[in-house]
C-alpha cells in the first residue's frame, strides 16, 4: 500500500518538517512538563500502515523538527463507532491529572433518518473522549455505546471548555447534513468527563456569519451553511472568543466569534475570518516561550492538507494573525 514516509507507524522517524506530515484538523499541545510540543492528526489507513482508523502524534521540541508518527488510538471493537469510517478532529486536553482525547468517530451503517424525513441521509455521528495518562497515549474510550452529544444528532468536532465555575463543557459543531444552517452547541459533561450531565444548548449558527451572507446568492438549490472547528480561548482581558470554520466562494476560512458577555452561552457575534484561502480548521497554542501561535490545515482536501503556523497578536479583546511562519 502506498503512503507518505511521514505516515509510516512501523518505522517512526525524526527530522519530519510540516510540509512532509499529511494532516488535516490539526492540534498541537505544548506540554510544559517535558518542554515537548505534541501534534495530533487523523490517521487514515489509505494514507499510513494502519489497518483501521486511528490517531497519530508527532512530537518536536522546537516546532521545525517533529519525530513520528505514533499511534496513539485505535477506534477498537464492540463499540458504537465503526474501525473502518474514520477519525476526525483529534485534540487533546490537559484536565486534573490525566490526558483527554476528543475526537469525532462514525457509523455510517446506523442511519438515523432517510428521504423524504429528511433531505439528507442521516447516520450516527459524534464526538468521544477517551483517556490516557500520558499525551503519547494509549487513550482508552470512557463511553462505549454512544458518542457524548445527544445520539440522534450528528455532530462533530467537539472540544473542551471549562468555565469559571470549573464547570468542564463539550462545544461542538451540530452538522449542516442534519440541520442545513450547522449550529455550534453545548453540552455539561460530568467532573470526569466520562459522559454528558445534562441538556445541550445553543450558541450560535454559521448563517450568522455577515461574510458568509455577504456572498450569498439566490438559487434554487437549498442554502446550506457549514459549521466546522470550534475552539475556545479567553483573552488578556477576559473576553471569550471562539475560533470557528466554514466556506465562502474561494473555499475553507478560519474565523472567529466574540461573546459579548464574555459567557458561554453569548450573545456571540462574529468577526472578520482570520485566514482564506482555503485554509482553517484551526487552534491557538502558546510556544514556551509564551508567544501564540495559530496552526490549521491547507488546503481542505487530503492527501494534499498539510499543517500551517501562523505568529499571532493577542489583543484586549480577540486575536489577530500577523504573519505565517515560512520556515
């Protein structure tokens, strides 16, 4: 089977730069305890060795040179997701001791709802979390029969947020498949992060995006609006922003949305994108050196998506990208 040398698990190798790792939602996690940088990416049998859908890392101490891949999950059996129908956004978070890995897992046989119902078919899909003591793995499902948002959405692209209550929340993306206009909604989770612990809600839709209607034209195809990436960071002073993706006529855009009231369930308004061209799906991180850093993929399409760095401002009230890193 053919596959790029960078993907290769049986024989993980040091000196990769960026532009040699196919990777697509890419995540980085700037573990302070061993100064080690840890980039998360999906991995897809037709692209590695792997003979079911898994998550790969690549570690670097300087952000140039990354050594890997290594397999840190495997989507095992006898659980609600199938091996073979992949794994989407992988990101791993640092929460009271112990590493969670989010990352959106499929069942395209379990369909949930068929035409004329609805105007696509639906199938089982959504966000699980597993668990390891270590960012290298092995992470370790915590819910076995049913990812963590509500079963019969479909849903993606959950990530972590906790509140200054130390409430932790799943934010993720609530498909355009299922709901045409995609939403970003909430969900509680249990202290453990083990399962939800209540009822999810909204926040926002991707409609609500004025650069997205700007661009809008009237056609008798329906209007369909995608909702990708959520991310979640508070500023220097203290205002919640959530960075986001979707497309315009030119194809995939990392934006951004501020909270006015600087609490989870908003207002939110929305901002200018950060970065087009074909470019999102992205994360804010902050080198050791205490500068932020905005990595995404470009371009959308595999095997040609590979992992960009951009330097970025942190302002009062958001944040800005000044210049991707060349090198």
């Amino acid at each position: 089977m053919p596959y790029n040398h960078a993907s290769d698990t049986s024989n993980p190798r040091k000196g990769h730069r960026l532009k040699d790792i196919p990777a697509h939602d890419p995540y980085v996690l700037s573990h302070k305890e061993t100064n080690t940088y840890y980039l998360y990416t999906t991995g897809i049998p037709e692209l590695t060795d792997l003979k079911r859908n898994g998550v790969l890392v690549y570690k670097s101490k300087d952000l140039l040179d990354w050594e890997g891949p290594y397999v840190i999950f495997e989507i095992p059996d006898g659980t609600w997701a199938h091996p073979e129908h992949g794994t989407w956004a992988p990101e791993v978070h640092q929460y009271q001791g112990k590493y969670y890995l989010f990352v959106t897992l499929h069942n395209r046989d379990t369909i949930i709802a068929e035409p004329p119902e609805v105007w696509k078919t639906n199938h089982l899909r959504g966000t699980s979390i597993a668990v390891s003591d270590s960012p290298m793995g092995p992470f370790e499902l915590l819910k076995t029969d049913g990812p963590v948002p509500p079963r019969n959405f479909m849903t993606l692209d959950g990530t972590l947020y906790v509140d200054k209550d130390e409430q932790p929340w799943m934010v993720y993306c609530h498909e355009w498949i299922q709901v045409i206009d995609g939403t970003f909604e909430a969900i509680p989770l249990k202290s453990d992060l083990s399962e939800a612990d209540g009822e999810p809600r909204h926040l926002f839709k991707a409609s609500d995006a004025p650069w997205i209607n700007a661009e809008k034209k009237p056609n008798v195809k329906p209007s369909v609006y995608v909702s990708d990436g959520c991310q979640l960071y508070r500023t220097k002073g203290g205002h919640l922003v959530m960075l986001w993706s979707s497309y315009n006529k030119e194809g995939y855009v990392q934006t951004i949305a501020r909270s006015k009231s600087g609490k989870l369930e908003g207002p939110w308004e929305q901002l200018d994108p950060l970065v087009d061209g074909d470019s999102g799906h992205g994360m804010l991180f902050k080198t050791f050196e205490g500068e932020w850093m905005l990595i995404l993929h470009h371009p959308f399409s595999t095997p040609e998506s590979r992992a960009k760095i951009y330097e970025v401002e942190e302002t009062e009230d958001s944040f800005k990208v000044r210049k991707p890193r060349v090198n």
